[in-house]
C-alpha cells in the first residue's frame, strides 16, 4: 500500500509583494477576526492596505506584527488591532467625511479611506506628513488630504464631520474637535496620563454628547494648545 506524502508549498521569498500579501492575511485572520474585530468593511479595509509600505524600509519585515513601529521624530504606526478596533469604533458608511488627528505614516488614513468618502488627516511635524502625503498618493489613495497644522484645533474648513479618530493620546477630548462633529457623528480618542490611556467614543446627538469609555491603551501624547505641551 502506498501513501503519498503531502507537502506544503513554500512561502514565497521574503521581501516580496506575495509575501507581504500573505503576511497581511495572516495578519488579518489571527489578529482581527480572531479576537473582535467583526465589520466586514474593516475587515476588507484591513486586507487590502499594504502596511508595509508605510513604514520604513528597515522595519518592512516587521510590517505585519501586532505592535506599534517607529516611524521617526518619537512616533509611531500603531499596532494593527488598534487600527483596527478604532476604525470599526468609528461605525464608518461608504457616505462618512472623516477627520483624523495625527497623520503619522498615513496608515490609519489609508484605512479611513477605504471605506469612507472622504479623509482629512492633520499632522504637526510636517516631514512626517509630507512623507505620508506622497505614501498615500503612490498608492492612489486620492481622497485623503493631509494638512499641517495643531490636530486639538481640528480642520474648520471641512467641519462638520461624520467621524473623528484622534491617533495620540489627549488628557481630555479637546473641545475643538467636538465642536466639529456633525449630528450623529463619532469620536474616538484615547484619554488619560501620558503614560495610559483608555480610548473613549463621544456620539453627538443634537446638542447632546454621549460618551462611552473603552480598553486600556498607550498612544504617543497629543501635542497642541488642547493637548500636552513638548
């Protein structure tokens, strides 16, 4: 009697685009789906961003660890789940303009982008976003504006809107930002000491702002006039 010995195929060699691809379903299904992350949207947002290509080379092959990575000037690309679990926080519609504070690699705004119409992303260190600015147009992302500026003030010139995710983490929700939710609007920022945070979702409904208090996290500190100071 004979027996045929099954092997598996080969990953695909390191550093390559299929290997990056299979990193990024791995990626998906251990890390996402295998815990609580449940939006299909995110879930398709997730899979389809290269997150390699928004860090720096040196680190590429590390792209698709569940941890943050330095991305230079003290910041970092947050962990994938974290990703992950604001976006779907966030209850994004294909319809949604969304504003988000800290640009960083311009990551998380690939993601907004996917489902969402349209992304404001604001960065304060304006190498940073000048370097997510030219990641995101590379690859087509072409509703996503990034500006310069303090991210506690907002972005007055596209306010109101449908979401906001802050990607640093602020001693209190700035009032900027509130202001700038539009009726039936979603914010999620990380609030707390600089050394722990736990992310909070503030809803607006008419004139009223509920507010809902999630998991623990560590995010960079927000800097800006309603943020930390350096």
């Amino acid at each position: 009697m004979f027996f045929r010995r099954r092997f598996q195929s080969p990953d695909p060699p390191p550093g390559s685009e299929a290997n990056f691809d299979l990193q990024r379903e791995r990626m998906v299904q251990i890390q996402l789906t295998g815990r609580n992350i449940t939006d299909p949207r995110v879930i398709a947002a997730m899979g389809s961003v290269p997150r390699h290509r928004f860090v720096p080379i040196a680190l590429r092959e590390s792209a698709y660890e569940d941890r943050p990575l330095d991305i230079g000037h003290r910041q970092t690309i947050s962990q994938p789940y974290m990703v992950a679990l604001m976006t779907q926080l966030l209850r994004l519609r294909p319809e949604d303009r969304v504003l988000e504070v800290g640009a960083g690699s311009g990551y998380q705004a690939a993601v907004l982008a996917s489902i969402a119409q349209s992304v404001v992303s604001i960065e304060r260190i304006e190498s940073i976003a000048n370097t997510a600015a030219a990641v995101l147009r590379d690859l087509e992302y072409l509703n996503v504006e990034v500006q310069v500026g303090d991210g506690t003030l907002g972005w007055c010139d596209g306010a109101p809107y449908d979401a906001i995710v802050v990607t640093a983490g602020s001693p209190s929700v700035p009032s900027a930002l509130k202001a700038q939710l539009a009726d039936g609007g979603r914010l999620v920022c990380p609030v707390g000491p600089r050394e722990m945070q736990q992310l909070v979702r503030i809803t607006r409904e008419g004139t009223d702002l509920r507010e809902e208090v999630g998991i623990g996290c560590v995010f960079v500190p927000l800097i800006g006039d309603a943020g930390w100071s350096e």
